[in-house]
C-alpha cells in the first residue's frame, strides 16, 4: 500500500490529465490535513485571469463560496495578508501571524475559520500555482509537519505544472491546425504501424461516411471498389515498410464512384520516434479530400465572403462569384447558379478583374486560393 506521499506525488502527475486538472491531488490533501477546505488555484504567466480554480470542501463545509469571493474580492483582498499577489514562489504563509488584522477578525473568524495558510508554486515558464487551506476552531492549527510535506511536494508539482503548460500548448496547436484542415475541406486520418486508425478529423468522418469511395470498416481504410482497395492496401503496406526502415516517403492515389465523388487520397510517412511507439503512435498520415467539393463549399459562409470582400476590394455579390470563378465555372454557369442575367454576372466579372488587377481566369483561381481566405 503507498504511504500518503506517494499517493500525493502520483495525484499530482495525474492531474494534468483529469477532466478537472488536479481535483483528485486536492480532495486528498484535504483529507490528510483534515481541512475545511483546501483550493488550488493556477494562474498562466503574465496575467490575472484564473486559469484553473479547484476547491474540496469537507461535508459539513456549508459555505457559499459565490458569496464569500464577492465579499473578499470586494472588501478584503487588498488587506488580505497572505494574498496570493504578494506571496513569492515558495513562500509560505500562515495567519496564525496575522491574528490581529481586519482580515482575520471581520473576515475569517466570523466563518469559523481559525486556521489558514496559502503557500505559492511556479514552474520555469512562469505558471504560477497557489495551495491555501483552511481549519475550524475546533482543529489544531497547521503545524512545522504541514510546512515540510509542502515542500515535499513542490517540485514534483511545479514539474507537473510544467508538463500541463506543454500538453496545453500541444492541444491549442492541434486544435488550430485541425482548424486550417477542416477550413480547406481536408480530411486528415492518422494509422499505426500496423495499418490501424487511431484518429481521424471531423472532415474525414464525414468523408468516409458520405462519398461511398472510401470507408472506414473494423478501424481501417477501405476503398469501395476491390481494384481500388488493392491499391490502398499496397500504397499503406509498402509506406509503413519504408517508414519502418527509416525513409520517408509519399504517395498519391485517386479513387471514384460516380461524377459527385472523386476522392485523392495522400499518404505520407511520419518519422518514427524513439521513445513513441507501438500502437498508439502514429506512424502514416492520409489526407483525404473530395475534389468535387469547391471552394464555394467551404468558403460560402457570410463571414468569408466578408472577408474576400475586404481582402479584394469586391460587393458580395461580386466576392459570390469571384468564388465560383476560382472553382473553374463558366459566366453561364455561375448566372444559372446564381439566378442572375448573364450580363449582370459578367459586370460582376469585369469588376472583379478591374480591382484585383489580374487578367485571366487562372489568375483569379490562383489569387483565391493562395489567399488566407480559405482558413477563415
């Protein structure tokens, strides 16, 4: 059975992955130091927004904590002598030394609280933590054996402060860049070495669900057709045999059913690491995307056309069919399209030459689709 430090010490390296970061590490803190109340309260570097607030409060608490912020926020924070502001990374606080203030006589004591410290973290990206903790008359007050468990556990939780600023960092990039795929219509489908999905975007269970071309069947790729699927079958074998002799390598295939679904599908090989393997690590990305899908599609929404609107100088109406320019139609097409005269789209498309300055067609393709319009 782990004695209570190790039970700490291992609440403390999970909390960076609970649903509520740290909540298990608080409530058995709190019951170890037979608390009221015990909060956790992370704070990003350079700034007074709460990042993370975690309370555990014993049964018989009772205490409305909404209440009691707004009066400390209020009328005594700025009196409070172990306010979190002031306290330096290490330092302990106890107001066992400060009896004789209004903070302690108006504020604490009236709430049954005799006892209370707050004691302050920092990990080296400048995360700052604070623990506070609180006792009732009828408990002992926190005692020399408190100071030194706390300091225990402070480099293990300043070093797992650390670690959850980098998994947050990690998932703000995901989460951008699984953005930037899903603004161009691109599927993205991630296999371990032994052909396996382990995750695939939003566009790509779309993709896989709705063209009919490719599938996705007992976690893995298929392609509908049995011709198709020896060749997605091959390319994924023969990328994961490069990849485990250590080359990188890319490959192309296309695959379709009927004229609404021509699926590309791009396979490259992802670097093996050396401390990331096995089946959970990836080891070959697809890139997934239905080349009947048109930047009208995606970019159809009001607030693109807003933006190729201020980007170009255009009307909407003339951002409307700029866009419908950009996937290859003709006048005729986009006036049918858009319910309007052949002559009005053709003013349209004078005007949208006029001010982007280009001449042809291809140009207009080009401009819009190297544009940051796509990702909006």
């Amino acid at each position: 059975m782990p004695d209570l430090f190790e039970r700490l010490v291992s609440a403390i390296y999970q909390g960076p992955l609970e649903p509520k970061p740290w909540l298990s590490f608080t409530e058995l803190l709190r019951i170890h130091l037979d608390a009221t109340a015990v909060a956790l309260v992370l704070m990003p570097s350079s700034s007074d927004r709460i990042e993370i607030s975690v309370r555990a409060d014993a049964e018989d608490c009772g205490f409305d904590w909404v209440v009691l912020n707004r009066q400390y926020n209020e009328h005594y924070i700025d009196i409070d002598p172990t306010n979190s502001t002031d306290i330096q990374p290490g330092e302990y606080r106890d107001v066992s030394n400060y009896r004789d203030s209004l903070y302690y006589t108006e504020f604490l004591q009236p709430l049954g609280i005799y006892h209370a410290f707050r004691m302050s973290f920092a990990e080296p990206g400048g995360m700052r933590c604070w623990i506070s903790a609180a006792r009732t008359e009828k408990n002992k007050p926190f005692d020399q054996d408190v100071r030194d468990l706390l300091g225990r556990i402070k480099p293990h939780l300043e070093q797992a402060m650390a670690i959850f600023s980098k998994l947050k960092l990690s998932e703000n990039k995901a989460q951008l860049y699984q953005h930037m795929t899903s603004q161009l219509n691109i599927g993205l489908v991630l296999l371990n070495d032994r052909g396996v999905v382990i995750d695939c975007n939003d566009i790509a269970k779309q993709l896989l669900e709705d063209s009919g071309v490719v599938s996705l069947r007992s976690e893995r790729l298929k392609a509908s057709s049995a011709s198709d699927n020896q060749v997605l079958q091959k390319s994924i074998d023969e990328l994961i045999s490069l990849r485990n002799n250590g080359q990188d390598a890319v490959k192309l295939c296309r695959f379709d059913r009927d004229s609404e679904n021509l699926v590309s599908v791009l396979l490259r090989t992802i670097p093996q690491h050396a401390y990331f393997y096995g089946d959970v690590a990836p080891a070959i990305v697809i890139y997934l995307s239905n080349l009947y899908l048109s930047a009208s599609n995606y970019c159809g929404r009001t607030t693109s056309l807003r933006l190729v609107s201020d980007l170009f100088g255009l009307t909407q109406a003339e951002s409307r069919l700029a866009l419908l320019l950009a996937d290859g139609k003709s006048l005729v097409e986009i006036s049918e399209e858009l319910s309007i005269s052949e002559r009005t789209a053709r003013n349209h498309s004078k005007n949208i030459y006029e001010k982007t300055g280009i001449k042809r067609q291809a140009n207009l393709v080009r401009l819009i689709y190297q544009s940051v319009v796509l990702l909006s």
